[in-house]
C-alpha cells in the first residue's frame, strides 16, 4: 500500500533573493529567528533581552510564485475548526546567520550583518579602464541598468521550500539556467514563544514615520560616553522653539540636541496629542 504524502508547507521563488536577503538582514542583530509562514507571506521576528521585538515582514507579493498549504492538523485535534477562519500558519526557528550566508553563496545578495569584521569586498564595475598606471579612472558602461543600484549586477534566483515541522528550510539558488546550481537545506528548529507587547491603537499619543537612516545617522553622531538618551516630540503648531522631534543625550562631559523640523520630506507621518519623553 502507498501512503500519500503531505503536500509542502511552502513553495515560493524569487528572480533576484537581494531584496530578500535586505528585509532580513534588518532584523539580523539578533542571530536566532522565528519564522512565521501563511497565505499573506513570511514574518521574521526577533527578540532581544526580552525587551525588544523586530518583525520583517514579506508579503507574498514579494516572490515571483507562492504557493501555502496549511500544516496538517493531528488527527487526535478535536478542536472544531470555523470554516470561516484562516488557515493555521507554520511557525519554525532558524539561524539567521545560516539563512543570510546562504542566500549569498553566489556573493550577489550583499554582505551579512552577522560577519566577522563586517568588511565586504569592493565591488568594481561593468566597463573598461581610461588612464594608465594607479590614476586611471573606471568607466561604468552600464550606467542606465538597475543592477547599478545593487551590489552585483548578477542576480541569484531562488526557489525555496519547506514540507513541514521537523524538516529543514530547502534552498534551490542559481545564477542562470546554464550556470552553477546549489542546494542548501537549513535546519529548523521548534519555536519558542516570544515576548508579547499590547499595543492599544486607541491610546497612542505619538506616532511618526521616517527614513531609517537618518536616525541612525543622527545615533552614530552621539559621543559614547552619553548614558542617557531622550526623544522628545512636541504636538504641531507648538512654536518654533518646539520642534516636533527632538533628540538629547546626556554625558560626563555635556549634552547633545537633534532636531528634526516639520518637514514632509523628513518626517513623512507626524502625529502627537501632547508633549512626550521617552528616556
């Protein structure tokens, strides 16, 4: 007798795994991972001294193909399901610095976060050299592509797979049809549960929306002796001496402002009922 075989938990694939590997490596200070897989993508979370929560968030939009299939529930379960409900998500831990070394095995998908010395290699680009000697000068042939605005201009296909609790996380990557191919398949492990923070929508008394870099441009400038940081927002319309965002450290040897005007192009979201400190 043949026994039938479950149908893979997921079956996804993207053209190019760099924008992939991105939204991962934003969450990859924190090496041990918990993946969550369902019709509407794959949430990455991540928990640090049980104070801090970061999520990646990857639509299923973001691949190319994807296909889910609820896991199997037990046959002893006699919970009554509602056919109403949303199919019961597949939830696994994995090792980020796997994951991420993996998806750059090719070196197309940007360096790992999680490296040792955190130096990536120099990239030099598509074209031919003007010049003679150290002087000379590196022409970029392929100035309209939009492989100029990532690190490589190869990109790695990916076809990923998993068939459920107790297997690994399959990894299909290649270059091109004709060129080399890899498979490398990540151990998952079972979860543990994370920290759970309420949040009540209703009761929030600021919110605001910005590029991410330029608040940490503005974190990396503060001298490390500050032990105390504040971020100060004020409601609109509270003066110019009242900027809406404002950030002050304290140190051994002074203070340190940041301000941030009221600007579109800075803050894109700008919401506050009343003045707020966080330290």
């Amino acid at each position: 007798m043949s026994q039938q075989t479950a149908p893979e938990v997921l079956q996804a694939s993207v053209n190019d795994v760099r924008h992939l590997a991105s939204m991962i490596r934003g969450v990859a200070f924190v090496n041990r991972a918990t993946v969550s897989v369902s019709e509407a993508g794959i949430t990455v979370t991540v928990e640090e001294a049980r104070s801090l929560i970061a999520n990646a968030y990857i639509p299923y939009t973001l691949f190319s193909s994807y296909v889910f299939n609820s896991p199997q529930v037990p046959d002893d379960t006699t919970t009554s399901q509602d056919p109403d409900s949303q199919p019961a998500a597949a939830v696994f831990e994995v090792q980020l610095d796997v994951l991420l070394e993996c998806l750059n095995i090719f070196g197309t998908a940007g360096g790992n976060l999680l490296a040792k010395g955190g130096a990536g290699v120099e990239q030099k680009p598509r074209g031919k050299a003007q010049g003679k000697g150290k002087g000379k000068e590196w022409v970029d042939l392929n100035t309209n592509r939009i492989d100029n605005y990532f690190t490589s201009s190869k990109a790695t296909a990916l076809r990923m797979s998993y068939q459920g609790e107790g297997y690994p996380l399959t990894l299909l990557l290649a270059e091109d049809a004709s060129g080399p191919k890899t498979t490398c398949e990540v151990t998952t492990l079972e979860p543990e549960p994370n920290l759970e923070l309420p949040f009540d929508d209703d009761e929030k008394v600021v919110k605001l929306i910005m590029k991410s870099v330029w608040l940490g441009e503005a974190l990396s400038e503060i001298d490390q002796s500050c032990d105390t940081l504040s971020i100060i927002c004020n409601p609109p319309g509270g003066g110019k001496k009242q900027p809406p965002l404002r950030i002050h450290a304290v140190g051994a040897f002074g203070s340190t402002e940041m301000d941030y005007p009221n600007d579109r192009e800075v803050l894109e979201v700008f919401e506050c009922v009343e003045r707020v400190s966080f330290k």
